[in-house]
C-alpha cells in the first residue's frame, strides 16, 4: 500500500525515531563515498504554489543526494496554473515519477493529490500543516537534549497556524509536552487539537506567552503574518502585542532551553535579534536538518 507523510499523525512513534535516527545517520555520511544512493535512476516531482527557499533546496540537494532526479515544477508554469483538477495532475505524476512533493493552500488539495496518486505523496506545506518541518524540528531537539523526547517541555509562542497543528500532531506521537500560547482569536483548530489528545497528546492552550514559559526546555514561534495573510499584517500585529520572543520571555525558560524559528524571521516581530542571533538559538541547525530528516523521510517511502 502506498504511504503519504501529509501530517505527523500519519506516522507512528516507532517510525517517527526510525526516520529521526536514520537521518542522524545520513548527516554522519554526508559527502563521504558510505553515502547511500537509494533512489538512483528514480526522479521525485516537486511540485510549488507557494513561494519557497528552504524546502526546495533542501528538497532538490536531499533528492539527487540520494541518487534521484529532482523535477521542480511552479504552478505558474503548468497546466495546474491553468485550472487543471488536481486529481488529474496526481494520476499523471504517477505515471513519471516515483515520489511528490506538494507545497500549496489549502490542506484539501494536497489530500486530493494523495487520493488519486499511486506513487507517495509528501507535504512540503499546506495552510493546516507543516510536518517536514517538524521532522527538522524534533532531530534538533534530539541533538541537544539526547534521543527520548517523552519528557521535553516544548513552549509555542504566537499563531495557532499550521506550525502549531504540526507542533499539536508532534506531541500527540513523540510523546512531549507541549504549551501553546495563542491570543484570543488565533488558537489552533479544534479538531487538530481533538484528534491529538485522543491520541494521548499533553497539549495545553493558553492566552498569554508568561503562562507557557516557565521551566520549558524549547521555545519556538514563526511570523505573525504567514503567506497570503500580507493584508492582515497590521490587525496582527495588534493582537500579537507581547507576543515577542525576547530576553525576558527566554529568562523564563530553562537555563539550557533552546529556541527554534522555521524561518523566515522578523526580528523585532516575533522575536528579538538578541534571542535569534544569540547563544540559545539553534535556528541554523534546524534549518540544515531539513535536508536529512527529508532525505530519511523520501527513503522509508519509496524505497
């Protein structure tokens, strides 16, 4: 049976570390002749709505790391740009190419594209979920905290957007407890939030940042404003007041915690430059470790 990854809910805790662990290991062979070549004379569509930078360069380096072709498509310049149904470019991608990467909108598209597709299809992001990140995210956590992640204490600071339904989903299969501090008005989708507790998640929701911070080990939040919502910018930024990952909100936390941004950042916004470009962020580390975790990730699904 062909598996998607469109949400971390689609992996179970054992194969959740078997991907973490494997992609510690392609990070340890990385430019050395041990590094496998799994996909060699296979080629993986990825496949853009959305602006990118990060997932598809690490895309493109992960798939011909691995031995595969990587064919980029933006939206603009196909025939979905024109209307095409979704379910006929799924059926079509499967006939080219052994694997698909989806960055787009709506979260019903890429669910569409993986009815019909035949051939594994991976969400590089839509409006209700970013789980490749998370992926990144929870290697990073490890290579601080070591391999267990039952017992961290994760603090989400700002929107309760499709990275904080990821960071939900996250909890409710690794095992970690999780705070998210969202104003009124932008909390995270109740049914998210639903379908991780019945799952066992140690989830909490409350209003203010000073509520979620005390003793945590990772801090973490993303801008205000994501894409698309460029109009709202102002209204945001009003809500958000205190929001601010700064100083005096990371004095809270542990003295070892670590704080995570998927990038791009407003310094000044959501987080000060002193606590991005500073001693406890791991921003960077994170940022690398989506071409590993990608590269596990495209492995335990094609071959």
């Amino acid at each position: 049976m062909t598996r998607h990854f469109l949400t971390i809910f689609d992996l179970s805790r054992e194969e959740l570390l078997g991907v973490l662990d494997r992609a510690a290991e392609l990070k340890a062979l990385r430019g050395t002749p041990a590094h496998p070549q799994p996909l060699q004379g296979k080629s993986v569509a990825v496949v853009f709505e959305k602006a990118s930078t990060r997932t598809r360069l690490s895309f493109e380096v992960g798939i011909h790391e691995l031995g595969a072709q990587p064919v980029t498509l933006n939206s603009k310049d196909t025939q979905l740009g024109r209307g095409e149904p979704i379910e006929d470019t799924a059926r079509m991608l499967s006939r080219y190419v052994q694997g698909v990467v989806y960055r787009t909108f709506g979260h019903d598209r890429l669910e569409a594209l993986a009815r019909c597709a035949t051939i594994p299809v991976v969400n590089g992001l839509s409006d209700k979920f970013h789980p490749v990140q998370l992926l990144a995210d929870l290697m990073t956590i490890r290579q601080n905290f070591g391999p267990s992640l039952e017992g961290v204490r994760v603090a989400w600071i700002g929107d309760g957007n499709n990275m904080a339904h990821s960071w939900i989903a996250s909890a409710a299969v690794a095992g970690f407890e999780l705070v998210l501090a969202c104003p009124p008005g932008y909390q995270p989708d109740e049914q998210v939030l639903a379908e991780a507790r019945a799952r066992g998640a140690k989830v909490r929701v409350v209003e203010r940042p000073e509520e979620a911070l005390d003793g945590v080990d990772v801090v973490t939040t993303d801008v205000w404003a994501s894409m698309g919502q460029e109009g709202e910018a102002t209204e945001r930024q009003r809500a958000f007041s205190g929001f601010i990952v700064d100083d005096v909100a990371m004095k809270r936390a542990a003295t070892d915690a670590i704080f995570l941004h998927c990038l791009p950042a407003h310094r000044g916004e959501e987080v000060s430059a002193s606590v991005i470009d500073g001693q406890q962020s791991r921003v960077w580390d994170e940022a690398e470790n989506r071409l590993h975790t990608q590269k596990a990730l495209l492995e335990w699904l094609i071959v």
